[in-house]
C-alpha cells in the first residue's frame, strides 16, 4: 500500500492571506504537514510527500511542479494496487481516524471535506481518476460509479476538517494539540466569542 501526501509547498494557502503573510502561510503548512504526517505514522503507515517545491518534514519529498489533478492522476496510474492520498491540511487527524479511513471493503473509499472536497480517499480499482476543486467529492462519487468500483464514505469531523478559511482555524485551536496548533499558538492567535461565535484573534 502506497500512502502519497500532496503539499502545495511554493504559495500555500492562498485563502488565508488576511491573517498569515506568505512566510507564516509556509510555516502553517509545514505545522499542519507534521499533525498529517505524525497521525499517518503512527496508524502504521509510510507516507510520501510530493510537493510543488521543498518542504521541512520528518518524510521522503518528491518536489513535483504539476497540478493536483495530473499529480494524483499520475499517481493513480503508476500505483500497482493500493493507493491513499491524503490532504496535507488535516491538521485534526489522529491515528484511529486515519485507521478509519482503511476499515471499509470498497474499491474507492472517499473521505468528504467541509463544503464540497476531498480530504482523502483510498484507491483499489485501476479505473479510478481523480477531478479536484469545486464539489470534487460529488465528482468523485460519480468517477467511481462509472468506472464501475464500488464506493464507500468515512464519516469522520476530523478527516472533514480542512483548514482553508480563517473561520477554519477555531476548529484546530479547539480540537488539536498538535504542530499546527502550537504554530497558532506562537504566532499569538488566540480563541475569542464575538456575537455568541467563537473565533481566532491575533494579539
Ligand atoms: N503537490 C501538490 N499539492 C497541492 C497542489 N494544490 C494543492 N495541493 C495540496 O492539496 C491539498 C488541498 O489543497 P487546498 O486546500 O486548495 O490548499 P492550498 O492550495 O494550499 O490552498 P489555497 O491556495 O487556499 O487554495 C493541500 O494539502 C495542498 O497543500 C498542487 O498543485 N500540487
Ligand atoms: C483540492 C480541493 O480542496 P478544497 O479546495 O476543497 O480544500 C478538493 O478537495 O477538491
């Protein structure tokens, strides 16, 4: 079994440029990268990263320019048997949840994002091609289905998780005790209640 990483490595987490500047958004990933990387380790896994540019962490990198689809599709295609990619911005994985993501006999199984992606799935038929972006997890459903591979979903808040948006990082101060929660930590974030919401403030 193949377990492949993909990290955007040069310009990361574009969609949180209101809070972090383009160093601390490398920094952040890298954080969140070591939550993935430690979760999928010790659930008894090797993981791979491949990353658009060099990456600081404690797995094998392959610095890989091309975009998700024609990666994860290469990936897909080069794979004898098993393949699982998982999203590099989990930062609230732990290793019964990522277990969890193996436990259901099907030829595809799809871990759904917060609003409309793929966090992570696991691959067992040959005909299986990836479509990111937009609703990719309804896309995703449909590429297994006409390939004719059955298809399974983990329900799980944690492999849901992404963190994408400002209003994303509530969800690593409160449930994560990890890297990525210390980087918030250290760059002074802290949890605050504004009309009855919690969110993250920065000193
Ligand atoms: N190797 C590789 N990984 C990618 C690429 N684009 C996104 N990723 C990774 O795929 C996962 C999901 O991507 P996004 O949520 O869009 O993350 P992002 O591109 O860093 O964030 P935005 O700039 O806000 O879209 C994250 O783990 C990214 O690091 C890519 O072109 N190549
Ligand atoms: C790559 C993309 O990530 P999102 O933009 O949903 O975080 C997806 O899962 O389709």
């Amino acid at each position: 079994m193949r377990l492949v990483v993909p990290v955007s490595g040069s310009d990361p987490k574009t969609r949180l440029s209101s809070v972090f500047t383009p160093d601390e958004r490398r920094e952040f990933t890298e954080a969140m990268l070591a939550d993935v990387l430690a979760a999928v380790g010790a659930a008894g896994h090797s993981p791979e990263v491949v990353a658009t540019a060099p990456v600081a962490c404690d797995a094998p990198v392959t610095v890989d320019d091309r975009g998700l689809d024609p990666l994860v599709n290469g990936l897909l295609a080069e794979t004898d048997g098993e393949l699982a990619v998982v999203m590099a911005d989990l930062p609230l994985l732990t290793p019964p949840t990522v277990e969890g993501l193996f436990e259901p006999d099907a030829d595809v199984v799809l871990a759904p994002g917060l609003g409309g992606g793929t966090n992570a799935f696991v691959c067992r038929h040959p005909g299986f091609r990836v479509d990111y972006h937009g609703a990719s997890i309804r896309d995703h459903r449909r590429i297994a289905r006409e390939t004719g591979a059955t298809v399974a979903e983990v329900d799980s808040r944690r492999l849901a998780t992404d963190i994408d948006e400002p209003g994303d990082l509530v969800e690593v101060m409160l449930h994560s005790d990890g890297a990525a929660a210390d980087w918030l930590d250290d760059a002074g974030c802290d949890l605050a209640v504004d009309n009855g919401r919690v969110t993250v403030e920065r000193a």
